[in-house]
C-alpha cells in the first residue's frame, strides 16, 4: 500500500513510465532495454496491490528507474516539485 496522499502521484509516475517504453519502442530501443523497464513497472505496479504500507520501498525504487534512465521529470512530478507536462 501506497499512503493514500501519494497514491493518486504513484499511479500516474506508474503510467508515465509505460509512456516511457512506448516511446522505446517507437525509437526501435533495443529489446532488453524495453524488457528491463516493462519489468521495473511490473514490479512497481506489484507494489501498489501489498496492503503493508511500502511507500518507502516503492519511493527508492521508482527514484532509482528515474536516475538510471534520464526521467527526472517523473520523480519531480511524483515528489511534488512540478506538474506532468
């Protein structure tokens, strides 16, 4: 479980993130790539259905994603520092 004043923030870091690969694939990424990010939400995703509070755990995880991947943006976004754009 996400604490419900991030979750709406979780779902939609969640959902730009599967924009993201999207546009993976549109650039013809190479497949691991692809693959390795569809895990990453995968497992992101997973963590929203666990009725412990997990904020900690799914915060260091989908920080981590950000800053291996260049979407700082979606970080910013999920922590409150700027609007979805």
């Amino acid at each position: 479980m996400i604490r419900e004043e991030k979750r709406d923030n979780a779902v939609l870091a969640i959902q730009q993130l599967v924009i993201e690969a999207r546009v993976f694939t549109s650039q013809r990424r190479e497949y691991e790539e692809i693959y390795d990010l569809l895990d990453e939400i995968e497992y992101l995703a997973g963590l929203l259905l666990i009725k412990d509070n997990i904020t900690d755990t799914f915060e260091v995880f989908l920080e981590g994603i950000c800053k291996k991947r260049g979407f700082q943006r979606i970080w910013d976004y999920y922590i409150g520092k700027r609007n979805l754009q």
